[in-house]
C-alpha cells in the first residue's frame, strides 16, 4: 500500500505484541544489572521507548478512535451479513480485475487507520501500514480459532502458500505472519472495547439493574437468564497450587495496560476492599470494648443474629485450616502470587477470578468477589453463598461490618445445605482439577440424575417404615442438641476467685471507712437526726459484717481446695504404682475378652472395652478413651432415637437426601423454563 506524501516504509517492525514488549524490559533491566556497554544499554533503550510509543498509540488514539467507526461499519452491514460497496464510494477508476487499489491520503485529523476502517479494512500499523485485512476475514479467524487451538503461525503458512500457488509471491520470509499477528491482536482489543462502550452506554441510561448483567448473563444463561429469575447459588474456594514465579533477575517492570477479556477482579478493586477490612478491624464497627464475661458465659451465648453458638464457632476455626487467616501456605519471597480464589456459579461457569499475593487465605479476597457479584445484580436477588468457611465469614462481617446490610441481607450462607438442592460446593474442586489433574471429576447435575437420587430415596424411606413426621422431629431435635452450647470450664478459675477476694478486701475498706466517719460524726455531735442516724450506721455495719462473712468463707473455700489438690496430687503420686498395675491389668483383660470374642466363646453381640494407654494417664483430657464405657454398661437411660436407632439415622438421611433433590428439580425446573 503506498502512502502519499512519503516513502515505502513500515511501522510493522516496531510494532509488537505485549509479551514482546515486557520481554524486552526485562532485558533492558538485566543489562544495566549485568554491566553491558552504555551504548548497547541505549540503543535496546531506544528500541524499548520506540516499542511503547507504539503500542500507547495504538492504545490510547487509534482504537478509541475507531469504535465509533467499527460500530457504524457493523451496523450498515447487519452484522457482516452484506457485501460493503466500495465501488460508489471510491469510483470507477480504482477498481480492476486482478487486484484493487486503493489511493488515500493522510493526514492528523484523518490517519490511515480510520479511512481504512471506512472501507471494512483493518491496518497493521498506526502510522504506515503495509497490509491490511478485511474485516470479514478476522472475524472468520476469530470464530476459528474459539472452536481449536489459536495458532496464527499455521494459518498464515496456510495462507502464504495459497497465494504463492495463485501467483503472489511475498517479499521476506513471515512478513505475513508478522503483520497479520499484529492485526488480528489489535483487531481483537477493538471488539473488546467496543463492546464495554457499548455496555457502559446502555448502563448509563439504566444505571439500576433490573436483572443480572450482560457480563453473567454471557458466562451461565441458565443461572442468570430469563425474564423470570430467581436465586442463584455460587461457591468460593482458594487453591494454593496455581502459583507465578517471582522474576528471576528480581525485575520490576510495569506492564503497559492490555485491554483483553478477563475474568480476573482488578488489583485496585482487591486493595481497596483489604484496606476496607484492615479500617473496620482497626477502627471500624464491633472494636469498642466490651464488659468482661466469664468464659462460661461466652461460650453458652450465641453472636449476634448467629444460629450456632459461639462454641461451635471456635470449633470450625481450630478445625479448618483455611479459617486461619495467619497460617502460611506459600512463600511470598519465591511467589509474586501465591494462588487463586474463584467465585463459580451453580452450573461451574467461572464468573470471577483472583490472584492472591498473601502468604494465607485472607477474607478480603472472598469479600471482593461477593462485592463484584452484587455489582452485576439486582438489588432484590438473593445470593447462596457455598463456602467452607462461610460461618467464619458470616461472623466477621456481622462483627466487623465488612458488608453493607444491602448486600449481607441478600446472602444464604451455606452453613447448612437446606435451600441449596444437589449444590455441593466442589465446583471449585472441578475448576482446579482441570487445571492441574490431581482431582478426579464427580459431578451430579441434570434432571435424570436428580430424579434417580430422589427414587433411591422414596424406596428407601418406604424400606426404613418411620413416618415422615417422626423422622423431622428426631432431626430437628438432633440439630438442637448437637448445635446446643457447650458447657466448657473456664481456664481462668482461680484468677476469678482471687480477684473475687480481693474486690471483697476493697469492699470492706470502703465499709470500713464509712463506719468511721459516722462515728467520727456522733463523737463531735455533727447529727441532726439521731434516729436516721442511728439506722444509716446500723446498715454500714450489717453490710461490714455481712462482706466479711463472705470474704472468710471465700478464702475458707480456696485454701481447702487448694489443701485438696495439694492431698490429691500425694495420695496419686503415693498410688502411682498401684494405678499403673491397675490398668496393666484391665488391658490383660480387655485382650482376654478380644480372644473370646474371635473363639465364639463370648455372648452375641459382646463389645469388648477399649484400651487405656499407660501413657499420659494423670493427664487425661475430656475426650480421652478411659470416660468411654464401651462394653462396660448393659443398657444406656433413655439414649435418643436418633443415635442409637440405625433406622431412624438412615431414615434421616434419605430424608435429606429426598428434600435436596425437591430443591434441585424446583432449580432445573427454572433453568428449562430459560431454555
């Protein structure tokens, strides 16, 4: 293509891709770092500034530029469904058999990529290009290269050959390739941002959702389609396998913006949600101070607008690692980012992904991603949150305020799965599976699959025999009991009770010095009413006595129980030998017992008791064996049907199971419906 007003020359060579580009700052660093010669650190300077001029032009002017022109081009032609006619608007004259020629003129109010756009062409350079592609063909590029994988290189050997072979010899070796790599990566920024403009234009004149955005609508119809939708459910999950590298030659370089499709939340947004968690936990809602409860008290309490008690809290972080927020699991100094959190719907589409750089499993990360969600929603559409430490989650905002109420009130955490149907939150196991193969798939999902776990159910509830009433009941009054606060010993007894005895010494003085003054004040005949008197200084000295009453008794109580532990600990050590004989011995017959057992010498359906271990037997926990009375008790008082009934227990299970799958079938009911 000639250019009027100059000479036959290209931009192409100085126009590369991004990963060229960033490839070349690193160079450019590791030669300053490694103490190469000025002149060859300048002339790769020069080239590195002669590349990013190239790709800011491409960036910032040319592609805003043409969307304008893009979408005009489109919609003349109904979507590349017509033929565009050059001939009326270029003339006769430019146009021949063999080969079109087009003659432009350019200047800085008209470049040669806008006039090429016009005529359904897209340039190679932003200044002076020597190919350019029609339109038509990048879009049937794009569509190829969605259905294998993208190999531009293939293609345009493909292509050079088939021209060759019709008689058009190019000049170089991989011209083509080069330049119809440039094209088709830029061609691609454009349709991007053409599409965002066109997103952003239609949101500014509706700036309130009525239904889920373009963005998820375009990622999962099913969960977020239709006119007539309803709640979704999404699962969160972390995995520490998927890591980048540090750069190795500690570079730090400053990617130019690549306006390409991603699924990933911005850094920006992710920083500024963790300096919103780090401002409430700092200074926030739930840091004032609170009185002082005993340890019994916070453990038999329930937080607020919690449906489990606090103990049941404490159990879940101690027991999941990912709760503990402090807990390392990948180096930030071999690491720039040390995982990934993903945010995916019920169907396992991808709607949101981050890139964690934190040594643990931070709860800013989920709470950017729940963020970016609501963004994309109504604001009356309900949200079931899978999380494996949705509970810990749940807490922290409502003690921290991390969430507006807006958002909060519009979210079911997963705490339980009623509510969810057939929803197990390994979507996310799914996603790392297939990027690292370590996970072998099992999913359940689909209207034959629903209906055939629902008939397994029906059969076996009709198998057990209970009435649905009693199984509700007896799994009702198994989630009372085993959500019920724990009863727990407090660690800080004697602190409380020396610090009971000493309030009482202060008491005592206060009372103390109150009788004084008030005979002080008789002494002097300072009285006004001796029978008011007489009453105020009897009441002093009944509370004296009655305060030291309770300070004897108190301190009574602690030197006997410290009296007693002090005998109990020498009558154990006295009997140490003994004990240890004792157990040496109820093992021997434990073993006895075993044998029986295995010679069919023992009664049906004998239990023989559990082992205690001689080792750490003065220091036995609450949850030790020896408090088992395994095979030891003939009959248990009143034991709750479902513990100890194994009709009951599978009857609640398959009657679980049949509710999950009433919820899934009302779920994909709704998704035919979209369809």
């Amino acid at each position: 293509m000639a250019v009027d007003g100059g000479a036959m020359w290209s931009g192409d060579d100085s126009t590369y891709k991004l990963s060229e580009l960033i490839k070349t700052s690193t160079h450019v660093q590791w030669c300053e770092q490694e103490g190469a010669p000025a002149h060859v650190i300048s002339e790769l300077e020069h080239l590195l500034q002669k590349k990013q001029n190239q790709w800011q032009r491409w960036s910032d002017k040319i592609i805003p530029s043409l969307i304008t022109p893009y979408l005009v081009y489109i919609w003349q032609l109904v979507s590349l469904q017509c033929t565009p006619d050059l001939h009326s608007s270029l003339g006769d004259n430019s146009h021949c058999d063999g080969l079109q020629v087009i003659n432009l003129s350019c200047c800085k109010c008209s470049p040669v990529p806008l006039q090429l756009m016009m005529h359904g062409l897209f340039a190679c350079a932003p200044v002076a290009p020597s190919l350019a592609v029609d339109i038509c063909v990048l879009e049937l590029v794009n569509k190829l290269f969605a259905w294998m994988t993208p190999n531009s290189t293939a293609w345009c050997e493909a292509l050079e050959t088939f021209l060759n072979e019709q008689g058009y010899k190019l000049n170089t070796k991989d011209s083509l390739r080069w330049r119809f790599s440039n094209v088709y990566h830029w061609y691609a920024v454009l349709t991007i941002m053409a599409s965002d403009y066109v997103t952003k234009f239609v949101y500014s004149r509706h700036p309130i959702l009525s239904q889920p955005s373009t963005y998820l609508r375009s990622h999962c119809l099913l969960c977020f389609g239709g006119n007539d939708w309803v709640d979704c459910v999404v699962c969160v999950d972390a995995c520490f396998t998927q890591k980048c590298s540090n750069n190795p030659r500690n570079g730090r370089t400053q990617d130019p913006p690549n306006p390409m499709p991603t699924v990933f939340v911005p850094k920006c947004d992710v920083k500024a949600m963790e300096d919103h968690v780090s401002a409430c936990r700092r200074g926030g809602a739930g840091t004032s101070k609170r009185p002082r409860q005993l340890v019994e008290e916070v453990h038999n309490s329930y937080k607020k607008r919690m449906r489990i008690p606090v103990s049941v809290l404490d159990g879940c972080s101690e027991s999941f690692v990912a709760a503990d927020e402090k807990r390392q699991k990948a180096s930030t100094h071999f690491f720039a980012d040390t995982g990934l959190m993903a945010l995916l719907c019920h169907h396992d589409q991808v709607l949101w992904l981050i890139n964690m750089t934190s040594p643990g499993e931070k709860q800013h990360y989920a709470l950017a991603l729940v963020k970016q969600l609501f963004e994309h929603l109504p604001p009356d559409m309900m949200v079931g949150l899978l999380y494996d430490i949705g509970c810990q989650l749940k807490c922290s905002c409502r003690k921290w305020s991390l969430l507006d109420d807006s958002i909060l009130s519009h979210i079911s955490f997963g705490i339980s799965r009623v509510g969810f149907g057939l929803s197990d939150r390994e979507g996310c196991e799914h996603l790392w599976s297939a990027l690292k193969h370590l996970i072998s798939v099992l999913r359940v999902l689909g209207w034959m699959l629903c209906q055939k776990k629902k008939q397994v159910a029906l059969e076996g509830l009709t198998e057990v025999g209970i009435k649905e009433e009693i199984l509700r009941e007896e799994w009702a009054a198994q989630v009372a009991h085993q959500t019920k606060p724990l009863a727990h010993k407090s660690k800080n007894k004697a602190a409380e009770a020396i610090a009971g005895v000493l309030m009482l010494e202060k008491t005592l003085e206060s009372y103390q010095t109150i009788i004084h003054d008030l005979e002080r004040r008789l002494i002097n005949n300072d009285v006004d009413d001796v029978t008011t008197f007489n009453i105020q200084l009897d009441n002093a000295r009944a509370r004296y006595a009655k305060s030291a009453d309770t300070l004897v008794r108190r301190c009574t109580a602690l030197v006997n129980e410290l009296n007693l532990r002090s005998h109990t600990e020498t009558s154990i050590k006295r009997r140490e030998p003994m004990i240890l004989k004792i157990v040496s011995t109820y093992n021997m017959l434990c073993d006895q017992l075993y044998a029986m057992i295995r010679q069919c010498k023992a009664p049906p359906g004998a239990i023989a008791p559990l082992h205690i271990s001689c080792q750490g037997i003065f220091q036995l926990d609450v949850d030790n064996e020896i408090w088992q009375d395994v095979g030891l008790e003939d009959e248990i008082a009143d034991p709750p049907p479902w513990l100890t009934d194994n009709n009951v227990c599978h009857g609640i299970c398959l009657l679980l199971d049949h509710d999950r799958c009433v919820e899934e079938e009302n779920r994909l009911s709704h998704e035919c419906c979209v369809m």
